[in-house]
C-alpha cells in the first residue's frame, strides 16, 4: 500500500469532522469540527479530560459510532481516501488492517474464550490470503516482537491466564498483525503500572519507527504524551482547543486551558503549596455553553468569548481563544 | 488527647496479612491421597510490615498493583485484622482492647476510598449518607443531622442545599467531596486515603488535593496516603514508603527519596514515570513485572528484576537499615 508520495501526503487527515448524539432536546454534538493530520511514523498525542470527545474522536474515525451517535459531517482521509465515503463491507476491509485500534481495556479486543492462537489467526486471516500454518507463525512473530517471553507457548494460553500487562501486549500484537499505516490507542496505558507502561511506551515508540506506522495516542496523562508524543492535539467540550509541536505546546501554551492543566500538574508546584487549580468542573456535553467551550471555567473570559474563537495559527502552533496566554510559562493567574 | 510527641499515633509492628484460599472437600481428599501438605494457596499480601504514623504527618505509600499498599491501609484502618502483628494507637494495643472500647478508637482512624462511584450507597441522600455514622454513633442526634451535614458538606466544598440528593446526581469530583464528608463526620485523627484522587480527571484532583492540604491544616488531621502516582505523593508526602511485594524495599523523606533514591527498584520506579518535563525521550524501561504474591521469589523479593542482583540477593532477604539518619533501605548492595 505504500504509495510514492507517502512523504507528502499524511498517513491520516481528519478534516472538520463533526459527530452528534440524537437526545431529547435536540442533538448533542460531542466531536465538533475536529481537524488533524498524521503523518508516517509521526505519534500524534491528544489530551483531554473525560467528557472531551477524545475517545469519541477515535471511534468516528473507525466508524464506530453506534446510534443514537452518528457522523454529522467532515472528512477521514486514509492515504488521501475518505473512510466515511466507504460502505460498511469496504469499511471492515480497512478496520483492523490499515487502521488499527488498541483501547484500554485489552478485553475490548480480546474474545475470553478463545485462545490467543485461534484469535491471531483469525485475524490475519481475515485480511490476507495466507495459510493457517503462515498464519500462525506471523502471530508468533508479533507476539516476540512485543516483547512477551516465550511466545509459541502463549500462543496456546487463553487471555485469563495473562496478566493486565501482557493481555495490553497482546492486544499490540494483534493491532500489529496487517502492519497497519495507523494505529490508534485509547488510554493504553491507564490501566498499567508504571514500569508496565514504560515497557509498553518503549514497544510502541520503537515500532513506530521501525515500521513508519503512524500513531494517534489518546489519554488524560499529559506528562506521557511529553515523552511520547512529536505533536499534540489538547481537546475540551468536544473540540480542539490547542495543538501543536509538544514542545510548543507544553513549554508555551497559549489556551488558557492548556496552561491551567499544566499548571496544576504537582511538578510545576512548590511541594506541599497549594496547586493551582482550574475551577469548576467540565460541563457535560449537553450543557456546554455557546462559543468557547472553556469560558465558563477561564479566569479570562469576557463577552466575546460567546462566539467560537477562529483558529490563530503560529508556526504550526494553533489555538482558538481570545485571549491567549503571553507568559512563556503559561502559569495560569488564580 | 495525648500530645506527646515521641509516641506515634498509629504505629504498626511487625505485621502480616495473609489470605487462604478456601480448600474445598475435593481438595482436601487430593491432599489427603497424594500425602501433600498444602499451604500453596496462602498470599502473603503484607509481609512483617513495621511503620510508625506521627501526628500531624503525611505518610505516602507507593507501590504497583499487588506491593499490598491497599492491604497495608486496610489494615491500618482496621478494616482488616492483621494475621499477626500488632497494631497501636498512642502507644494501646488496638487488637487487645476490649471490643467496645477498640471500635471508639478505631473511629478515629477513617478511609477514603479510590472510586467515588463504588464507595457510595446509590440509594442513600446525601445527608444519611455523611450523617449516620455520628447519630449512630451518638456524637449527634438524629435532631442535630441535618446541621450538622450541612456544615460538614461546606467544610469539604459542597452546597448545602445539596444534602437530599443522591449520589448519582453528583459529578466524579463532588462524590470524591461527599467521601471525604464522610469521613470527617466521625472526627477522626488519620485518614487513610487509598488512590483517592486516582479516578479523577487532572483538573479535580488538584481540586481535591488543595482540600486534603486544607482539612489538614485546619482540622490537624494526619494522613496516610497511598498511591501510584509519585507526582501527587512527592507534593504531599512528608515522608515516603516505597512497598514491593509485600514489604516496605524503602522508606525516607519526601524530598530526600525522590532525590537520592537508594533502592533499584525505587530507582526504576522514578525512571518509568513520565514526568511533564521531558521531551520525546527513549523509555528504557525496567524487565519483568512483579511475581506473584503466592510464589515471591527466595531472597531479595525484586532480584529477578533488578539489574544489579548478584549471588547473595537470590539467597539471603536483605533487612531494611538506615543508610543515611532517617532513610532506610532493603538493599544488600548498601553493604559494600
């Protein structure tokens, strides 16, 4: 599938995408006009708290909304070619082959069941014309390729047998398995230790560019995607607020939400002070007000804030806010 | 109320926790025909855990899933009896007190718990919910309740008019201030707080942790604070545990553990955390991952792990000594 202008178009290129829920009272919109791109080997971060719409993001890019939610608008493109345009037969040719995804809970992808072997092998087999035989020595060979201790044996355990750890390593093997040009993780790690996630971050990092797969990392844990990620997105109330090189973003945000996550973070207090805090809670989607979606908490806001902010773009530096932090460290005023 | 400060509030000697599993009939009759003993299934969740709680001080216990920090707290609290070991509150044996009197000092001892959605009775008000315990207890009447939450739910940052609702009318953020409500109801002296903020979104648990560091000040409360994130633990901690396997590997400042950690897997723990700091950097990250509880390794319990392990780690369970005044270690390298 490698095409020859691979180093100029973006592996993925999400552009206005919009995805509502039909409720009482009209339609929640809880992906709204959300646009990004990857590029081959690039980690792409997106940051946001519970409620944001990051996890919803991904899901409408694989086209897994389930009603009541459906996709309201926008564009998926994969390679230069609109996923949302596909029916669902050539959809299912695209999941779990070009696009894989990789959520918290590895049980999302595993079938209790079954055994590893017979659900790797399925998997390969669902997508490429190989052997059963073949099969199963690809699904070894991903398996020694995540790091898991003695695979031909775990190829015949069943995923009760497994610990949290291996079960997520096992689901990567799985995502691996089509060598994918994207791979999407929903909170990988969350659930996983700390020394855990540090061997799962190593995994994926060198993977990532070994293969030149392209790696949308969804979480809530700026400090990982400060590690892991080249660019990162920060979303609230559905929409990105804030994206850019990590570096940019984290060292001088310009959101006032950016820099109010940041600032709270324990590391950027004095010990024992009290942390600065955002106030207030993230409203649910259903009650988010008009225009900024962050007004409502911003120690900033002013009247103008009711209307959506345009997008400034500096350098690759974008946010949407009109009043952006000037201070180089962002620290948020209490 | 016993002020002198050269007797710990809580102290903790030498305690154990272990659980069984249940042997079943069919069990039994296949230890009995093939003449084996059997105690393979016992987890040795706490294993010969010593620490001491001073007042007015903030404990962090870290450790991954299965160290036993949670078992530890339980125990603390009480909510577990320790299998041996004893527990003392102001220099009493807890677990010799006669039963009456034990439960009146254990109130002083309240936990908080990690999920806020779990740790609630769903079909309780708010007000019965923080105001039974003391009305059963009979530090306030039933008359009083209403009062008497109403000023408890302001102190943790609530709206008082809120009292008859019920929890699932409330956000994350909020249910994790009705928890902490009800611990305080009681009056107690140590909170044990197990992961309390870990189920938040970043931007509550700041929230959250201001509170802890306000009720601490305003109502001299001592902690107990376990959890996973070292972040949280190095900003509020006065002095950290570190637990492996069942046992305390390190204990030491706040500060002076985060800067001069002594043990590898301390060392291991502060290198896998990602801090906010760092840019795109290579995790190295340590092997392995923690054995299971009912087979800890012979030895030193993380030597399968660690990258300095010799001959002597794998036969001979170092002890936890001082290195430096004040911060201990469980490591045979410290002898040279």
């Amino acid at each position: 599938m490698t095409r020859p202008d691979d180093t100029m178009q973006p592996t993925l290129a999400v552009e206005h995408l919009r995805t509502e829920f039909a409720a009482r009272g009209g339609a929640v919109t809880v992906v709204n006009d959300i646009s990004f791109t990857v590029r081959r080997g690039e980690i792409l971060g997106i940051v946001g708290e519970s409620g944001s719409g990051k996890s919803m993001t991904a899901y409408s890019i694989m086209r897994l909304v389930d009603a009541p939610g459906c996709i309201a608008g926008g564009r998926v493109l994969l390679n230069g070619q609109d996923l949302l345009g596909l029916n669902e037969e050539q959809m299912r040719r695209v999941r779990g082959n070009r696009i894989a995804m990789i959520f918290q809970d590895p049980m999302m992808t595993l079938n209790p069941v079954l055994r590893i072997d017979t659900q790797m092998i399925e998997a390969v087999q669902a997508h490429q014309k190989v052997g059963r035989a073949q099969a199963r020595e690809m699904a070894r060979a991903a398996l020694a390729r995540v790091g898991l201790p003695s695979p031909e044996e775990r190829l015949l355990a069943y995923p009760h047998q497994f610990s949290g750890g291996m079960r997520q390593r096992v689901a990567i093997a799985i995502a691996l398995l089509n060598q994918p040009d994207l791979i999407l993780c929903d909170e990988p790690t969350t659930a996983l230790d700390v020394t855990i996630q540090g061997q799962i971050l190593h995994e994926m990092q060198t993977l990532c560019r070994a293969s030149g797969t392209a790696l949308v990392w969804i979480t809530h844990d700026l400090a990982v995607v400060a590690g892991l990620a080249d660019r990162v997105c920060v979303m609230y109330g559905g929409r990105i607020v804030e994206s850019g090189h990590v570096r940019d973003v984290l060292e001088r945000p310009r959101h006032p939400y950016t820099a109010g996550l940041i600032a709270s973070s324990p590391s950027r207090n004095r010990r024992g002070a009290p942390l600065r805090q955002i106030a207030g809670a993230a409203p649910p989607p259903s009650e988010l007000p008009s225009g900024c979606p962050f007004r409502t908490r911003c120690p900033h806001a002013t009247p103008v804030c009711a209307t959506m902010p345009e997008a400034d773009v500096q350098d690759g530096h974008m946010w949407r806010c009109f009043h952006p932090m000037r201070e180089p460290e962002g620290a948020a005023h209490g | 109320m016993d002020d002198r400060d050269d007797v710990p509030l809580l102290e903790l000697r030498d305690v154990s926790k272990r659980f069984a599993q249940p042997v079943d009939l069919a069990e039994r009759l296949a230890r009995w025909l093939t003449r084996r003993g059997g105690n393979e299934g016992v987890v040795h969740a706490v294993d010969g855990v010593s620490l001491a709680i001073r007042r007015g001080e903030v404990v962090g216990l870290v450790g991954e899933s299965g160290s036993g920090k949670s078992t530890l707290g339980r125990v603390a609290a009480g909510l577990h009896a320790p299998s041996s070991g004893t527990r003392r509150w102001q220099g009493a044996d807890l677990d010799r007190l006669p039963a009456a009197k034990r439960r009146r000092r254990q109130l002083a001892i309240q936990m908080i718990f990690q999920d806020p959605y779990a740790s609630l009775n769903p079909r309780l008000r708010v007000q019965d919910i923080v105001g039974e315990a003391p009305v059963v207890h009979r530090m306030i009447t039933a008359a009083q309740q209403a009062d008497y939450v109403a000023e408890l739910l302001q102190r943790v940052g609530l709206d008082a008019s809120l009292m008859r609702r019920y929890p699932h009318q409330f956000s994350g953020g909020q249910r994790a201030r009705i928890g902490i409500a009800r611990a305080l109801a009681v009056r107690p002296e140590l909170l044990v707080c197990d992961e309390a903020v870990a189920a938040l979104d970043v931007s509550i648990q700041a929230q959250v942790l201001n509170l802890f560091m306000h009720l601490r000040a305003e109502l001299r409360l001592t902690y107990l604070f376990i959890s996973h994130d070292l972040g949280v633990v190095r900003h509020i901690a006065d002095r950290v545990l570190v637990m492996y396997l069942g046992r305390i590997v390190e204990s030491a400042p706040a500060e002076e553990l985060f800067t001069r950690p002594n043990h590898p897997y301390t060392m291991a723990l502060l290198e896998a955390a990602p801090v906010l700091e760092v840019r795109r950097i290579d995790f190295r990250p340590i092997g392995g991952e923690m054995p299971s509880p009912l087979r800890p390794p012979f030895g030193c319990r993380f030597h399968p792990r660690c990258p300095h392990a010799m001959p002597r780690c794998s036969a001979e369970e170092p002890a936890l000594r001082e290195v430096v005044p004040g911060h201990f270690s469980a490591c045979h390298l410290n002898d040279g």
